[in-house]
C-alpha cells in the first residue's frame, strides 16, 4: 500500500510540474497522428495510380502509417522523461520482437502472408475467390486478415495465411466463369436431337458467350429412368463481377432448355418409385410346398 501511495504521489507531483509540456506532447501526439493518416493516404493514393492492383497499395500504405505512429510512440516517451525505458525498448528490439513473434506465432505468419498476398497480387478487389470451400467477392485486405463478402451477404474475415497455404480459385482473373447443371430425358427420345436443340437455345440467351467458349451439352450418364445431359456455357465477368446476374443468366438458360425440350415433345421423365403391397397373411400363414 505505501508503495502505490507514493507512486500515486509521484504522478501527481510529475503532473502539476510538468503540465505545460504535458500539454505540448499531449499536441505533439495528436499532430503526429494526423499526420501519420495523411501520409497513409497520399502514399495510398500515388501507389494506387502506378499500380495495377489497389490491395498492394492499401497494404503499403498501413506498414508505413504504422511505423510512424510507433515512432510517434517512442519520441513521446521521451519526451516525457522516461529515457531509460525508451532505450531498452529499443535496445530489446530484436528480442522483443522474437518473443513477440513467437507467442504471437499466428498474428506474425497472417502478416507476413498479407505482405506476400500484396505484392503477389493473386487477385484484386472485386475478385470472385474460393477458398476452403468459401466462396465471396474480396472487399479489403489488411495486415491480418482479408475481408470477403459471400453471394448470400456474409461478411468472412479470412486469415491471410489460410489464403495462402490453401489452394485458391479466382473466378474473375481472366474475365470467364464457367456454369453447368443437368438436364434428363426419357430413353424413349434420340439424345442427339435434344442436343442440338439445346446447343441452339441456350447460345440465343442474352449473356451467354458464344465463339471459343461456346456452349457445350453430352451424356453425362444412363440412369435407370433417364438419359442425364450435362449442359456447360460461359459467362463474361467484366461485364459484371455480382454473383446474382450470373444467376440470373443460369436460371434463364435452364427455363428456356426445359421450355424447348417440352415444347418439341421431349419427355422429361422423374425419378421411378416401385411400390408393392404384400399380403400379410402371406407371412403369417404361408402355403405348404406341394
């Protein structure tokens, strides 16, 4: 108890004699700040005209607005008469930051792989990604994390290090995503025919591409009531990166395949279900053999 009443008296004491450079510093802080913001966002502003991806300039330009606002930090310190302890920190730099480093292991290996993600630049912002089976457009990426907004209007903070040990798929980096969904029809109908029936109708629907990426439609496979089609097209991405028009171009294709295929008499068979009813007395008296 003595022991913190004197150190509650040495504060006050250091207070009421030093409160004109309190207020300096208290300033000096604040400017420091300020200022470490503006240079964040010139930085970012600069790089983000040169560079092709956006995501390296915003990355670069939270490094530096973080190593001057520690520098704030410590020139603060100082200023505050507490030099002794201003020079260990920086003399314990390195072991500092190897401890730091290894109790903090994950929060150190998130951002050295936001520093490789921003300059390696696998996609940009927009971007339609699937990682660990999540799939979400990317909207921002910091030091530790990456924000991705999923079709359905989540918002997934997915850790840099699991984006960049885990196998990635961008849907928009060249501009194409590919749909596909099935279609049966009945052993009674020729599969050529309703092919190219389908061939034609889904290259008339608006957004689906046509030329090298055509549409494609094959067997897929004989089950036991149908003869499954898979029926495969193209959609451009540029044109659009929202998930819900490429939804919207797949559910088009699919009403207008399952119209044709009706409209010229196709059989769209469903699933067969065989039912059978026993005689329970057949169990339960059952005939002599003869």
């Amino acid at each position: 108890m003595e022991q913190t009443a004197e150190f509650y008296n040495s504060v006050i004491q250091y207070f009421k004699l030093n409160y004109i450079n309190l207020g300096f510093i208290l300033l000096f802080v604040v400017i420091g700040f300020m200022v470490a913001e503006f240079v964040k966002r010139r930085i970012r502003s600069r790089i983000t005209r040169r560079a092709t991806n956006p995501i390296t300039a915003t990355f670069i330009s939270q490094i530096i607005s973080f190593t001057l606002k520690t520098f704030v930090v410590l020139i603060t310190l100082y200023m505050l008469g507490l030099n002794a302890f201003t020079n260990k920190v920086l003399a314990g730099a390195g072991l500092l930051t190897f401890v730091i480093g290894f109790a903090l292991k994950d929060i150190g290996e998130n951002f050295l792989a936001g520093i490789i993600l921003a300059f390696k630049s696998p996609f940009k912002l927009n971007d339609l990604i699937e990682v660990n089976n999540i799939v979400g457009f990317v909207q921002d990426i910091n030091i530790r994390e990456t924000l991705i907004k999923t079709p359905d209007g989540k918002d997934v903070f997915l850790p840099n290090s699991i984006i960049l040990k885990n196998p990635m798929y961008n849907y928009t980096m060249d501009g194409f995503l590919r749909y596909e969904f099935i279609v049966g029809i009945a052993y009674g109908n020729a599969p050529a025919a309703a092919i190219n029936l389908i061939l034609g109708t889904v290259s008339k629907v608006n957004g689906v591409l046509k030329g090298e990426r055509k549409p494609a439609a094959v067997v897929h496979e004989l089950t036991i009531s149908t003869i499954n089609i898979r029926v495969l097209f193209w959609v451009d991405t540029y044109q659009s990166t929202h998930r819900a028009l490429h939804n919207t171009i797949r559910s088009q294709v699919m009403d207008a395949v399952v119209t044709a295929l009706i409209d010229k008499g196709f059989s769209l068979p469903g699933a067969i279900v065989e039912l059978r009813n026993y005689d329970q007395s057949d169990f339960e008296h059952p005939k002599d053999d003869v």
